[in-house]
C-alpha cells in the first residue's frame, strides 16, 4: 500500500518563517505609529517653544500683536480683540487679567491723540491699505506712554472687511531718549552759542564736522576766510603756518595728549591775540577718532601781560641806572671834586705858580661838567619815551646817517652792504632807530682792523611775530670771555687805544630794549663782530 504524502507546495514557508514575517509587518507599523506620534509630538513642542521665542522677541522689543474678528451681532465697541501677552503689559495689564474690546483700548487712548488715531485708520480702510501712527496711551497705572501702531484690514471675497490685525510697540523708552538727547544737544548748542570761545569739531581728517558761530567769526576776521562743513581745515590758514599747525596734529595723534599755541593778527592798527588749544577724541578703545579746536580771545591779558613785561623791564632799567649813576657819582665825580678841593684848599698859600694851579682847577671842573653831561644824557635816555611811533623806511634811515658822519668825519671810508629785501620798513620809534644805527655803523668805522679794507653788511630778518636786524664787521672785535658781561655798561670801554667814553651801545641798548627788543652781539678778536636785534613788528 503505498503511503502518500503531502509535498510543501512553493508557496507553502515554515511556520517560523510566517511568524517571522509577521512579526516584522507588526513591527514596521508599530514603528511607523511610533514615528508619526513623535512627529505630532515634536510639532507641538515647536509650537510651544516658538510661541516662548515670540514671547521673549515681543518682550525684548516692546512690541505686541493683537487681532480682531469683526462680529456682525456686536456694537464696534464691544468687538473683542485678542491681545499677546506684551500688549497687556504695555496697556498695565496682567496677561489675560480681562477680556480686551476695541472699546476698552479707545480708553487707553489720550483723548488729545483721539482724532489722530481715527484719521489713520479711516485712511487705511479708504485705501484699503495698512494703516501706521504713533500716539499717546494712558496705562491702567496713569503712566503717558508713546504707542507705535500698524494694522491691516482682512477683506473676504466680497471686497468687505471682516477683520484687523496689526501690531503696538512700545517708544516711551526711545522717545524720552530722544528727547533727552534732544534737550542735551540743545543746551550745548546754547552753551557754545552764548561762549566767547571758539569752537571747530573736525573729524580724523581734519573735514570739518562742525562750529559754532564765535569760531565763525574769529576765522572771517583773522584769515578772512568762511569755515564751511566738510571742507579741509587746512585748506583756510595760511602757508606759512600749514607745517607747524599740522606738525602739532601730529604730536597730539602720538601722545594723545592736547596741544596749543598762541597766535596773532593785526586789525585796523590794534594787534589781536587768541590762545589755540587742541584736544583729540578718542574711542571706546582709545583710537583716534576726530579733534576739537578751542580758540579764545587773550588780547586783553596779552596786552596786561606786555605791559607788565615792560613795566618790569622798566623797572630794572631803572635799577641798573640807580646803581650805575651811583657808581659815576662814587667814582668818576669823586676824583674831579677832590682835584678841585684840594687847589683851593691851595690858592691862599700860592704864589707865582697860582696859574699852573688854575689850569689844573680848570681842568678837574671840566671833567666834572663832564661826568655831569653824561648822567644828564643818561636819565634823558631812561625817561618814559615821548616819541610817537611811525612807518620808517630802513633805506632812509641808512642813507640819513650816512651822509650824517660824511659830514663830520672827513675821513669816514667803509664799504657798507645793505639787505633789506626781508623787511623794508617796520612800525617803531624814528630818533631811536636812526641813533641805533648811527652807533653800530660809527663803531665800525671806530673799530677798523689794520690792513684789512674796512666792511660791514647790514640786513633786515623777517622773524615772524619780529623783525631782525643784523649788522656784521670785520673790525678787530671784541673778547666776550673777558666782556661779555659788561658789554654794554655804562662808561665801559673795552679798546683803550682807541677814544671814547662807552656810552655809545650802552644808549643803544636801552633804546633796544625801551622798544620790546632785544641785542645780542657774537664777537672773535681780529675777526669782527655781530649785532643782532630783534624788535617786535609793532
């Protein structure tokens, strides 16, 4: 008998291969429930975590968002909004402490800022545009607080508006910053408006940022130019002065420190002075990042100062005098006098040799006459000078004292050189000038070296806020080791072989220095001598 069996079919599978398949189709969706639950659930914990980033953005700027459906059952006052959470705090609220309607924000509303709000929300329904103003709200507190707001109009198909979004910003913050800013910017601006001194702001090219009006009219007035914004600094001062102005910038930039200086200028015959001060401005990391330029006016305590200066200078002049004169009446006078005593004490013993007595009588009186000419012409020299000053031309001056020791001196040969191509004529004292120049040139031709052609060059300087004056021998000169201090002494004489009294560069240097000036002399025996003065312009 033979026993059939049954044969596995190909689509027949083992048991534990249909489990296994089975298992693996369970699996797969219980993976892909578990994957979509995750999905949702990942969802809403965006939503939740963007809704706290909107919050923390809303917080942070000030701004909330709010919303309205319109209710056709409902009065446009009683309409209900639906406020974010910043909206409520900017309004006093806590979020969500009441139930928000139109009519309830329109008592936030100050009622000055009432028809501005309703102008902009009319045109923006006209235009059917977005509507933007900023006005005022009352907070539930009492605080004024400034509100920016923009909505815009939802419309269905029919054209009509069925609602309104928009958003509200807090500006109080901004706004009395502004304001502060604003006041601040005022009162300096009355500040530097109602100063006497000048101020230019520049930035770290030197453009010109900006100035108040007194600097406006100190530039017109000393360089006669307009300050303008934006234009080079520079570009307004003159040539002369353009290196050491920016060579001072430049000192300010490496030290970071201010810098200034004085300066003047002449306006209708009266001198005016102005202190300049500096001051870089530098960033939060010490960078440079522009300058300012103060200028005052020190024409007043320039002119104190001066006067002090010469007061001073008078006074000393004045004190060497005192003691010079009480030197000549010690020395000089004493000699004379005991000369004149002792032959009269004579006279009554004398008998024929009274004439050899009276010759000598009459000598001692005549030095005595002498010495007392002399101090005359020297407190003639210390008196307040009565001379007005005036316009003098050097080339005058030098050919008036020329021809002046031509005529007394027969024998006056030099060859004298002039240079006065830098200064031509200067603002001063006429006597003094010409008695300055009648000395040097005299002592040149005094002091002459043998064998050597006599010369002396004369020349003007111009020294900026001075004028120079040089003049060069080459006569047989002076030892400054052994004189230098007595150079210019009352009765001191340094070349005894030749005839004098010394008092020609003594009454040249008081006239030097009763002018503001100032004599210096460079000598080397058997080369010659230079003096150099220097006097102010005016």
């Amino acid at each position: 008998m033979l026993s059939i069996t049954n044969k596995p079919s190909k689509t027949d599978f083992p048991t534990s291969m249909k489990l296994t398949h089975l298992s693996s189709v369970i699996y797969s969706e219980i993976e892909k429930r578990s994957i979509e639950e995750d999905l949702v659930e990942f969802q809403q914990q965006l939503l939740v975590k963007e809704g706290g980033r909107t919050r923390v953005i809303e917080q942070i700027a000030e701004i909330g968002s709010w919303e309205m459906i319109l209710s056709s059952s409902e009065k446009l006052e009683d309409q209900s909004l639906v406020w974010s959470d910043q909206v409520f705090e900017i309004c006093g609220y806590q979020p969500n402490e009441i139930e928000p309607t139109v009519g309830l924000f329109y008592k936030h509303i100050v009622s000055e800022d009432m028809e501005l709000l309703n102008e902009a929300i009319s045109m923006g329904m006209e235009s059917k545009k977005s509507f933007d103003v900023v006005h005022r709200i009352c907070t539930l507190s009492g605080q004024i607080k400034t509100v920016h707001q923009r909505g815009e109009f939802i419309y269905n198909q029919a054209g009509d508006w069925i609602g309104v979004m928009g958003i509200i910003q807090n500006l109080t913050e901004e706004r009395n910053r502004v304001a502060g800013l604003e006041t601040a910017r005022a009162n300096l601006k009355n500040i530097l408006e109602n100063t006497d001194t000048g101020y230019i702001l520049l930035d770290e090219h030197c453009q010109i940022v900006s100035f108040n009006d007194r600097a406006g009219v100190m530039v017109k007035t000393g360089y006669g130019k307009c300050l303008q914004v934006g234009h080079n600094y520079f570009d307004m001062l003159q040539e002369d002065r353009k290196p050491y102005i920016r060579s001072l910038i430049n000192k300010m930039i490496n030290t970071k420190e201010p810098v200034g200086y004085e300066m003047s200028y002449e306006e209708e015959g009266q001198e005016h002075w102005f202190k300049i001060r500096i001051r870089p401005i530098l960033g939060v990391k010490d960078e440079f990042l522009g300058l300012t330029i103060a200028s005052d006016d020190i024409t007043e305590q320039k002119q104190a100062q001066l006067e002090k200066e010469s007061l001073t200078a008078r006074l000393i002049q004045r004190n060497q005098a005192l003691e010079q004169f009480a030197y000549i009446i010690s020395h000089n006078v004493r000699a004379p006098l005991a000369n004149i005593l002792g032959l009269t004490n004579l006279l009554p013993v004398l008998g024929t040799e009274i004439d050899n007595y009276l010759d000598g009588l009459k000598e001692s009186a005549s030095k005595l006459d002498q010495v007392v000419t002399d101090l005359n012409r020297m407190l003639e020299i210390h008196k307040p000078c009565m001379y007005p000053q005036e316009q003098i031309k050097l080339t005058e001056i030098h050919e008036a004292v020329c021809n002046s020791l031509q005529n007394d001196n027969e024998d006056f040969d030099i060859d004298i050189r002039t240079d006065f191509s830098e200064v031509g004529s200067l603002i001063s004292i006429k006597p003094y000038i010409k008695n300055i120049f009648y000395q040097l040139i005299h002592n040149s031709f005094r002091y002459l070296r043998k064998g050597v052609e006599p010369m002396l060059e004369i020349k003007s300087m111009d020294l900026g806020e001075r004028i120079g004056l040089q003049f060069t021998d080459n006569g047989i000169g002076i030892d400054l080791d052994m004189y230098g201090d007595q150079m210019f002494g009352f009765y001191k004489r340094f070349h005894q072989e030749v005839e004098g009294k010394g008092l020609g560069l003594y009454t040249v240097h008081s006239q030097v220095k009763s002018m503001r000036g100032n004599i210096v002399v460079k000598s080397i025996p058997d080369q010659g001598s230079s003096f150099i003065i220097t006097l102010p312009k005016t």
